[in-house]
C-alpha cells in the first residue's frame, strides 16, 4: 500500500487549479482527489484538524465530475452500537436492496432490523441463515455491501464520505475497512477521516492514507474567515 504524505504547504503544486478550495490546503486537496481518482485501493484515510474543509472539498469535487456523494458521520455515542455507523453510511443507498439475492437481502436484514432480521443471516448458518442463527461475518456482510455498491452505481460513480471515523462502531468498521480494501477497479471510492491522537479501529485497516499537518497561522486565519469565523486575536495553534 502506497502511503499519502502531504506537508501542508501553500504552493500550487498538485493543487486545487483556483477551483476555490481551502487555500493554503491546495496540496492535500489535490492529494485527496489523487486518491479518489487512483485505480489501486479506493480508499483513504485523512488525519487532521482542518479535516471538514477538506472533506467537503474532496466531496465538491467529486460531485462537480458526476460523482454521487454520501457522507456520513461518527457519532460517539453511537460507538458501541453495532453497526450504527454502517447502517448511517448506507442508509442513502438501501432502496437499491431490494434488487440484491435473497443471501445479501438476509444479512441486511439481520444486521438493520428488517423483516428476516430474527431468523436470517448468521455466520455460522450458510448463505441463507436459519432460525437462531447469529450476525453475518464480516465477509458475508462485506460481500452484501460490495453487491450494494455496484447496483449504486450503475448510472453514477460514488464517493463515501466518512469523517470522525474513530467514533465508528467496531462492526461497521470493519466491515468498511473489508470493504475498502476490495475497491479496486469499482467505481467506488471511500474517504475515511480520523481525528489524531485518538484510537481508531482504522488504524490497523491497511488502507492508503493521507496524513495532512496543520495549517500555518497566517492560511488558518484566512480560512476562518472565509468560513464567517474571525480568528482569536491571540495564538491561533489550538484552532488547528
């Protein structure tokens, strides 16, 4: 896996082309969008503070070259629900599970609540499920979210936009972390955004990622007040 550096410099290098994204940012914007673009592994992972504007510039970029783009976010309390994150992820795409086979239609159930949900789906039970039978492995729900994927994305490439990732539920993350190491030649690509110097489940996922350093003072100040925030009058590290 090619690991993605980026040392937060103001030039122009590998940037944004005046698109109007975070200056001071055009380096990891371009990154991000390399990573969005790259046939290999379609997923990444961005670690930083400046990680909404950049999110939500990758996630513009996307849209304006006819991506379909589903963001979602990690909530802390819902970190101990299994499959809480997961289910928010998908939630935009589940229409499309209809159109799945009855294995893939009995995992979802399963894990979301639906109708096989209390005797469909488990891990130990074969494709179909059989009654008592536990949750699907994370291959056999993998394997169902990959098939999701590809019927979201008859028409339309798709990006996923994951942020705060490190409040995922354990079960949703690895099976996206499943999932994005099965991206490849898909249209399909995952952006996952974590918070440094807090624990993820991502950590030991094996994805490309995009470590992106703080901002200088100076483009920090110029982004918060593009963003309608003046900055403090004193140091402005914390904001980064």
């Amino acid at each position: 896996m090619r690991r993605y550096r980026d040392g937060g410099g103001t030039g122009d290098g590998g940037g944004n082309g005046g698109s109007g994204g975070p200056r001071g940012r055009t380096g990891a914007a371009g990154g991000v969008r390399d990573v969005r673009r790259r046939p290999g592994p379609g997923a990444a992972r961005a670690a930083d503070a400046d990680r909404v504007a950049l999110l939500g510039h990758a996630g513009a970029l996307a849209e304006r070259e006819g991506h379909t783009v589903v963001r979602a976010v990690g909530v802390e309390v819902e970190s101990a629900l299994p499959w809480a994150g997961l289910h928010q992820l998908l939630h935009p795409l589940l229409a499309d599970a209809a159109r799945l086979d009855e294995a893939a239609r009995a995992a979802f159930d399963t894990v979301f609540g639906g109708p096989r949900g209390s005797s469909r789906g488990g891990s130990d039970c074969g494709p179909g499920g059989a009654p008592g039978c536990g949750p699907p492995s994370v291959m056999t729900l993998g394997i169902a979210v990959l098939r999701l994927l590809a019927l979201a994305t008859e028409q339309r490439p798709l990006l996923l936009v994951l942020d705060d990732g490190q409040w995922l539920d354990e079960a949703s993350a690895d099976v996206c972390g499943f999932v994005g190491r099965r991206l490849t030649g898909r249209p399909v690509r995952l952006l996952v955004a974590v918070r440094p110097g807090l624990p993820s489940r991502f950590d030991a996922a094996a994805l490309p990622e995009l470590p992106v350093a703080a901002l200088p003072d100076e483009p920090t100040a110029r982004h918060l007040r593009l963003a309608g925030t003046p900055p403090p009058p004193g140091p402005r590290r914390r904001t980064h």
